[in-house]
C-alpha cells in the first residue's frame, strides 16, 4: 500500500453548486465526521493532491477551470462527483449555460448522488478512491512512469511562505504595463 492510499490529499471545487453539496464536504472534515484523523487532507494545491472532489454543475464558464485544475493534478489522480449537479448537471441541467455533469469535462471514477449529497457518502467514495488510485498508481509502477508526489504538510508550508513571502497582486507597475499592452492589442493599425 502507497502513502497515497494511506493518506491521500484531496482538492475540493465548487463548480456551480448552490452550496449545499460544498457545506455537506466541509463537514467532512469538522470534528463530527473528522477525516483528517485518516490522514486525509484538504489542500489548496492541485500538485499535490490524489483526490478531486467537484460539486455543481459543469457550465461555459467553469469548464476551463475544471480541466485546468485535473491537468495539474499529477497521477495517479481520482476525480469524485459530488451530488446529483456534478453528476448529470441535476436541477441545473436545462439552464442556459449547464453543459452537464463533470463527465463532460473530465473523467470521473466515482459518482455520489444525492441532493445534498451525504458525509457519509462522500467517505465512502473516497474509499472507493483510494482503491482506484491503487490500481492507477500499480499500472503506472508496471510501466515505469509512477513517481512519488512531493508534498509539503500544511505547517511546512506555513513556514516556507514566512520565509519566502509571496505577494498576493502584482506589482501596480506590472499591472499597468499589461493594460497597455491590452489596449494597443485592440486598436487597428493606424487609429
Ligand atoms: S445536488 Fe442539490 S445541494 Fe448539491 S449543489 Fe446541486 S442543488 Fe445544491
């Protein structure tokens, strides 16, 4: 068994959920259902997750996000749908802009349906996962191409980023230069 399975890192998004199927994951993790003592951990940093959990429908306007976010992810990766509008696009499904479910974007090994969908469902599909993310990681280790994932745990990083402070918008001069930019992209030769 890999330290992934033993703990695996998951990544949460909320594509265009009403915020139902959001609260029911951070439930997971208060200390009513209290996953982290599995070692699961909820990370901001796609890199470093195994586990992708979507709720909410995919749409014109976040299907790039999605895909973005699963590209960055490295393998052996699981993507999990949560709830009835990442599944099929659920109560959204005939709205102007709804594409679908998160299949229309991206692979998805396990869907969990409900409106909200439940804690309990939710860890019983990461469960389910981690048993998917064995076998994923097993053919990449057949081929020769499985390599560990360099994670930093949340107070490691805590501590590089007081080191190294990163600034949170950039540079007011760099961010006038890049209008510029846009504006002259704009204009017709000549105008
Ligand atoms: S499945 Fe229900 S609770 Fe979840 S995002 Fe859709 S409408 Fe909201």
């Amino acid at each position: 068994m890999s330290d992934t399975s033993k703990s695996p890192w998951i990544i949460h998004y909320d594509g265009s959920s009403c915020n139902g199927c959001d609260i029911e994951v951070l439930a997971c993790l208060t200390p009513m259902y209290d996953v982290e003592r599995f070692g699961v951990i909820n990370t901001g940093n796609p890199k470093h997750a195994d586990v992708f959990l979507i709720t909410g429908a995919v749409n014109e306007r976040n299907i790039g996000v999605v895909k973005q976010i699963y590209s960055q992810m490295l393998e052996p990766k699981v993507v999990v749908a949560c709830g009835a509008c990442a599944c099929s696009g659920g109560i959204f499904h005939d709205c102007y802009n709804v594409i679908g479910g998160v299949d229309k974007a991206i692979p998805v090994d396990a869907y969990v349906p409900g409106c909200a969908v439940r804690p309990e469902a939710l860890i019983d599909a990461v469960v389910a996962g981690l048993g998917i993310l064995e076998e994923k990681r097993a053919a990449l280790e057949l081929a020769g191409s499985y390599e560990p994932k360099e994670r930093t745990s949340p107070s490691e990083q805590e501590q590089l980023e007081a080191a190294d402070p990163q600034p949170l918008l950039e540079e007011p001069a760099e961010i006038e230069a890049q209008a510029d930019i846009d504006v002259n992209a704009d204009e017709e030769p000549g105008e």
